[in-house]
C-alpha cells in the first residue's frame, strides 16, 4: 500500500502521524510511505530520520494527499485539506466528527473512507487508540488549570498545593475515566484537595480503592456538582459518550455559583464541550472569561507536548496501521471488530449511529 504522512496544518498542532520508527515497519513489510518535508520537525524527528528508514519525502501536502492511498495523520483534515481527499481514499485519524457537521459533510463528498482513532473500540468497550492521548491530556489539563489559576494569567491568584498555614485549591473532576483519573492524580501529586465525580459506581469503587489520601469521590449528578461548586477553585471537563457529542454538566447559570477567577478546562472541547460555555480555542490563545470565570478549551491539548505524544500515540496506532495496510481497509476491519468500529463515514455514507443522530442523518450498515 502507498502510504502518505502530511504535516499537521491545524492552529499549533506540532504532532505527527508516525515516527520514524512506525514508518520503518511499513517499509520492512513492502509499503511505500510518503512523509511530508518537515512533517515530524515539531516532534523531534527531522527529514532525514524518516528517509534512513526508506520513507521518500514530498514537499507539499498536495503531494502527499495525490499519491497516498492511506493517509496517516493525528487530527482531523481542516478546510484546506478538504479538495485533496479523493474518492476510495482512506483516512486513518482523530475526527470527532458529531461535533463538526461541516467537516461531516465534506468527508461524506469526498466519497472517502474515514476511519476515526477515537472509536476504535475493544470488547471491553476500552479505546486503545484514544487513551494514551486521554492519558496526555488528563495530565496536561490539571497542568494548564494550575497555571491559569495564577493572578497573571488571570485567575484568582491560588497555588495548587498551598503552603503551611494556607489550605490548597479545590479541584472538582468530572469523569473518572482515563482522562479524569489522570488528572484527578497529577491534581494529588501537586497537593491540591481533589474531587472525582463520575456516573459509574463500579468506576467510583475502583478509584477509591487506589486513589491517593488527597483524592475523594463522588456520584455525578446536577446537584451535587452545584454543592461543589461554590468552593472550587478549578473545574476539569473529562466526560465522553464514544464517538457522541459530549453533555453540557455546567451550564451558564452554574458559573455564577463560582468565585471570579476560577478555572474550567474542557477536556471534552473535542466532542462538543460538556460546559455549556465552552468553545474551541487554541495554544496561541488559549483561554477567555464568561462571567468572570477563566476558561481553557484548547481542541488538541496533546499537541503542546507533541514528543511525547507522538511516541504515544504511534505505539497505541501502528498495529491497526500494518493490518490496514498488509490487508485493505475492507478484511481487517472485516477480520477485527474492533477496528471496524472506527469507521465513521464510508463511501458517502455514516456508518457509525452516534454521528448519524447527532445530525439527524440516516445511519447506513456496512
């Protein structure tokens, strides 16, 4: 198979599709693979690693996308990427695509096959390839929150772990999966007085049974989030309904419960948002204020820390990748139902239901 990388081209995206180590297993098994000159720079590996390992490098994305049958990428295609995908085409990505009807509907012209990270999903309901960039952002979310909770950065001025004599900040999260345990554990590991709501009991369980001394739990309802609110300093958005648009748990009229200067960070941004006042904002500017509360909703929180992130997600995204590329799209996802619960949109068509009723669109049977 002909295999294309093209450099990430969304607001600070600094990741890349596949190392150069991920690159080398397509070559030793016969593929070719096409990396987009400079594609991997922001990521530690520059044009040279890539062609050591038998990767032929192409100076634009045009190129990339003209010659790939697959094409290997980390967040969703953007506007400008929309007139290079061709029909038969198979994207391999991010999408997140029932928060987005406009890109919805361009991948559904294209006639191309999409195949979206996020919903690949195992027996166990698990999602191997979203949770080690889960893993990522949970962290890098109590990390931003921290640092937007100082004065300068306009928050009320609170360090997380206080010092003698002064209590720490309050932390309410909400979700416990992988993205809220591990933000609800950096939160720990900085001193803070640490919440973790979540809908699941069993869930609830689990993380009482391991949390540190600083973490507490908590059933997920309106009411009680409203109870919490009032006292919390920080507020970390990590709820998720598989390839579904993400609730609103805090609603406008809850932030007025909040002390002026509190922090959300809406790990969910991607899905939707599950703060009524949340939209997409970026690295370059990160944050805004409703009502008096500092806002963080960065789309590809991962993309700040694209070395690590990339090494992740390449371990997590390179076996799917050699089925598809040793078998075609059509037999490994007919032979792995877990990666056949990554297609999304095929030949014009949804095929995944929570797309589909997300926009009120007719979801077809593949």
């Amino acid at each position: 198979m002909i295999v294309g990388i093209p450099k990430e081209i969304k607001n600070n995206e600094n990741r890349v599709g596949m190392t150069p180590a991920g690159v080398n297993e397509l070559v030793r098994r016969g593929h070719t693979v096409y990396v987009q000159k400079g594609a991997g720079e922001n990521s530690g590996f520059p044009d040279e690693q890539y062609e050591r390992v038998g990767a032929k490098i192409l100076p634009t994305i045009a190129d990339v996308y003209a010659v790939a049958e697959m094409i290997v990428k980390v967040k969703e295609p953007i506007e400008l990427e929309y007139p290079l995908i061709r029909k038969g085409q198979l994207l391999f990505t991010y999408f997140h695509f029932a928060s987005d009807r406009k890109l919805t509907e361009a991948m559904m012209a294209s006639g191309a096959t999409c195949l979206a990270y996020e919903t690949v999903e195992l027996k166990d309901h698990s999602l191997p390839l979203l949770i080690p960039m889960s893993e990522v952002a949970g962290r890098m979310a109590t990390q931003e929150g921290a640092r937007f909770l100082e004065r300068p950065q306009g928050g009320k001025g609170k360090l997380m772990g206080g010092v003698p004599g002064v209590k720490p900040a309050k932390v309410l999260v909400i979700g416990g999966g992988v993205v809220g345990y591990a933000a609800a554990c950096v939160a720990a590991g900085m001193g803070a007085d640490v919440t973790i709501a979540d809908l699941s009991l069993a869930r609830l369980r689990y993380i009482d049974e391991v949390r540190p001394a600083n973490i507490k739990t908590l059933y997920s309802s309106e009411f009680n989030i409203r109870a919490e609110l009032p006292t919390t300093d920080l507020v970390i958005g990590a709820v998720l309904i598989p390839g579904a648009k993400a609730p609103h748990l805090i609603t406008r009229d809850m932030l007025g419960l909040m002390e002026k200067g509190s922090v959300l960070v809406d790990v969910a941004i991607d899905q939707g948002g599950c703060f009524e006042t949340s939209h997409p904002t970026t690295h370059s500017e990160p944050v805004y204020e409703v009502d008096g509360i500092v806002h963080y909703c960065v789309a590809n929180i991962p993309g700040a820390v694209s070395a690590t992130s990339t090494l992740a997600l390449t371990n997590a995204t390179l076996p799917y990748a050699l089925k598809l590329a040793d078998k075609g799209w059509e037999k490994a996802c007919a032979e792995d139902e877990a990666l056949c619960k990554g297609l999304n949109v095929v030949d014009g068509k949804i095929v995944y239901p929570a797309v589909a009723e997300a926009f009120g669109l007719p979801c077809e049977k593949i």
